[in-house]
C-alpha cells in the first residue's frame, strides 16, 4: 500500500520548513451514513515529526481535524541532505511512518 | 386620426426602425452569435474586475479575494487534490478486462485533450462531455459505467485535466443548427432563474462574484470549469461537474436533474465555450 | 425586476395557502386524496417543464405522513401548500423562457 504521508521539507540555513499532507478519513464519530447509523470515529490522535532522534514536533489530534489533513510548520535546525521521520497513531491503533530527507 | 397620434405613431415607427437596423445584417434578431457572446463575455469580467489578468480568472474566488489568493498559493504547494490525481493516474493506465484501455477511446491515448470536451457529436446530434465520453469508453469495454458524481469519476477527469493543465480551453461549435441550438440551450439555462430561491447561474456568478454568500466568496462565471474536477473542502473530497451542478440546483431547492442530462451538458458545452482562451488549471482546489 | 417576480411568487404562494386555512369543518381523506392528487398534478406539470422545487417534494412527503397518521387536517394543509408551490414553480418556469434574457449580458 502506498505511503499515507507525503512530506517535504525545507531547510533555510537557520530553520527548516515542513509541509505534510496525511491521507486519513478522520471520521469525527459525530456523522451519519446515509442509512442513518452513526460512522464510527476514526481519527489520528498522535502525529510525531523527528529530527537527529528528538521530536522537534507532537500533535494530539481528534474529532475537530478534517480528513486530510495538512500540516506546516518550522523548526530551528535541520541541515540539507539529514533525514526527518514522520509517524502517526490513530484511535484504531493503526499507524504509518515515513522518512524524508530535508533539501 | 388626429395629428397628435400621427406624430405619435410615426415616432414610434422610426424608433422600431432604428432598433431592426441596430441587428447586424444577415443574422436575423434571434441568431446567437457565440463569437459576440465570448468576446462581451470576457470583456464583462475583466472590465468588472480590472486588476485581474484573464489567465487568473480560472482561480475563481482566489483571484477576487487577496488574503484567498495567499492561502491558495500556499495550498497549491501541497494540494489537496493529489490522492485524487495519483488514483486517476491509476485508474487510467489499468486495462480493462477485455484489454483495451481508456488510451483506446481518446484521440492522442487520451492525454493533454481535456480542453476539446465538451464537443458537438455531429452524428449523434448532441453534446458530448469527458465525463460522458469517459463512460461510454468504459461501457464500450463491457465495464459498468462509474457514478458521475463519486470519486472515481473525479479521479478519471482529475487525471486528464492535469495532462491539459495550461492548455487553452478550444471549445468549437460546427456549422451545424443543432450545434448552435444546444449553444443557445445552454445559455438559456445559465440564465434561467430557477429553484424556490429564485437563483439563476448568473444570479452569482455574474451580478455577484468576489462578493460572499453566507460565508464563501462566490467565483466569476468566466473561467469557472477550468479548475475543475476540484478538491472542495466542504465536501472534504472531490467532486466533478456533473456534482457541482446537481448541488447547485439543489441548494437554490431546486430539484436536480440527472448528471448529463441535456442540459447540463448544453450547459457545460456553452460555460466552455464562453472561456475559450482561458488556460486548464485543473484539478482544483476550493473552499 | 428581480424583486418583484420574486414578490410575485411569494404573494401567490401566499394566497394560495391562506385560502387552504380558511375551511371550516374537519378535512375527511377524501379531502386529502382530492388536494393531494391536485398538487402531485402541478407538481408533475413542474416535472415537465424540468423545474421542480425541493420543497414541494418536501411538502407533498409531509401532507402524506400526516395522513398516514390520520392527521387529515394537515394533511390537506400540506397538501394547499405543496399545491401552491408546484404552481409558483410552474409560473417561474414559463416567465423565465423570456425573462432569462434580461440577464444575459451582451
């Protein structure tokens, strides 16, 4: 199966920008199907970006995050070529992880 | 009669006069002239809306709205479309059971054509549209057609819009009656006021874009389909024409018709047409 | 000119309901069998002229459950106004085969 998590990251000498867009249903818990019946929640609850071994970034997510979701963020450091590891959990314990390298 | 009423009369005649004369000679008073049509068409939008260059406006709300414009450039790094576009990709390389593929119905294997659709099918006397044409391949190749409203569909048409992005809409009307009437059918049906709240097309997109309706900012009828299939936030996914107009109708309470219908092919065929020019950006994203 | 078509419509609606309101004794089902069919009628004539109205099909589905409930009286009520409605459709659409024309730029 292909990667849920697309990513690119950026560095600019003193800081490095990074964009990611998870593919993930996000199902709030709070919707109907068309028959009526509630569709179960189904959501990311943890998403961790790291850099040299440390997370230079954490989310705990929930029902208020809409599918797909879209991330951007900078973190001071970050050097061109270095690798940045992505990963998500979500409420079904299912996860995913990616590695990118910063340009 | 009297002289009054004869001076009254005669006026009346010599400004009837001057009206007739008004209509260029050789088309009669209710000839459409879609070379008139595109060109007032074009010209109301970018008098309306002096600071934007024609390309942009296949941005729609994006490019009538500033603090939209920066939002979307930054979207369009990392657009929500791209599942869709990967999937399409897919989707479109696969064969078939039988073998064949989609590459086998299209003119040049089906890339870089989306600007041609819709086109007149002088054969069969009607509008044909991608999303039709698409459909009609698949039955063709004994598959059952998809859902002109569902994903699948949008990922097909995200797919062939991304190999015709930049290429200029090329709509052409033969010189065939049939052709123009379904033209005309489709202007008619722009215009036409509709739904218990009494909307036509026009009612927004042409007396109010750049303006807000609740709490989006409506887009220009000019260029209008050249974004599309688009990735639509309030859908949180993708919809295709045919979703857009049947929604559309719906939330001006009418009741929709069926995706590709008459009209609403007619209706494509004639926003097309009036956008000839104006670059394929899709697939798009919007609010 | 907008306004006023749009007033127009709504004053038929209007009027059209109000005269469903001012009938005296209870609705039996017959009396809404009678509206009923009536308003499926225009509503079909709509139909014909591809211009039907949500909220008609809304009424209609409503004046049915209340008489599935044995409500005649909303019934017909609902049946007037899905009546009205259809009809206000059927107005829209033949003024419209003219008056589209007054918003086509040129």
């Amino acid at each position: 199966m292909a990667s849920t998590i697309r990513v690119r990251a950026i560095s600019s000498g003193e800081t490095t920008e990074v964009q990611a867009l998870i593919q993930h249903p996000m199902d709030s818990g709070f919707v109907k199907d068309a028959k009526g019946e509630i569709i179960p929640p189904h959501f990311i609850q943890e998403l961790t970006f790291e850099y040299g071994g440390k997370s230079v970034f954490v989310a705990d997510w929930g029902a208020a995050v809409s599918k797909d979701p879209y991330v951007k963020f900078s973190f001071k450091g970050g050097k061109k070529g270095d690798d940045l590891k992505i990963s998500w959990v979500d409420n079904k314990g299912a996860t995913d992880t990616a590695t990118a390298k910063i340009q | 009669m009297n002289v009054r009423s004869a001076i009254h009369l005669a006026l009346g005649l010599v400004a009837l006069a001057a009206l007739v004369a008004g209509v260029p000679p050789g088309l009669a008073a209710d000839t459409p002239d879609p070379v008139a049509d595109a060109r007032a068409f074009q010209k109301f939008f970018t008098d309306k809306f002096p600071k934007v260059t024609l390309q942009d406006f296949v941005n729609g709300p994006y490019s009538m709205n500033e603090d939209m414009h920066r939002q979307w450039e930054e979207k369009e790094q990392f657009p929500p479309y791209e599942f869709a576009l990967d999937m399409g990709k897919e989707m479109f390389s696969k064969p078939f059971t039988n073998g064949k593929s989609y590459a086998d119905c299209f003119p040049n294997q089906g890339i870089g054509i989306r600007q041609n659709y819709p086109y007149f099918d002088e054969k069969e006397g009607k509008v044909v549209t991608l999303e039709l044409a698409l459909n009609r391949c698949r039955e063709a190749n004994g598959e059952p057609p998809f859902s002109y409203v569902k994903d699948e569909m949008a990922a097909l048409t995200a797919y062939m819009a991304f190999t015709s992005r930049g290429k200029p809409f090329d709509i052409k009307i033969p010189n065939d009656p049939r052709a123009l009437e379904a033209y005309q059918n489709g202007k008619r049906y722009f215009y036409t006021r509709r739904g218990q709240l009494n909307f036509s097309c026009a009612t927004c997109h042409v007396q109010s874009p750049g303006e807000r309706i609740r709490a989006e900012v409506l887009a220009p009828a000019l260029g209008i389909l050249n974004a599309m299939p688009i990735y639509r936030s309030e859908w949180s996914g993708m919809g295709t024409i045919s979703r857009r107009f049947t929604t559309c109708n719906s939330q001006i309470r009418g009741v929709p018709l069926n995706p590709q219908d008459d009209e609403y092919r007619d209706l494509e065929y004639y926003l097309s047409y009036v956008s000839n020019g104006l670059p394929i950006s899709g697939p798009g994203a919007r609010p | 000119m907008s306004l006023v078509r749009t007033s127009i419509l709504s004053l038929g609606a209007a009027l059209l309901f109000t005269s469903a309101s001012s009938s005296l004794a209870a609705s039996s089902e017959v009396d809404f069998k009678a509206a009923y069919a009536a308003a499926e009628a225009a509503n079909k004539e709509a139909g014909g002229l591809r211009n039907q109205w949500t909220v008609t099909a809304a009424a209609l589905a409503a004046a049915k459950k209340a008489a599935d409930s044995g409500d005649f009286d909303k019934a017909v009520a609902q049946s007037k106004e899905a009546e009205a409605l259809a009809k206000a459709s059927i107005f829209q659409a033949t003024s419209e085969k003219e008056a589209w024309k007054t918003l086509e730029i040129k």
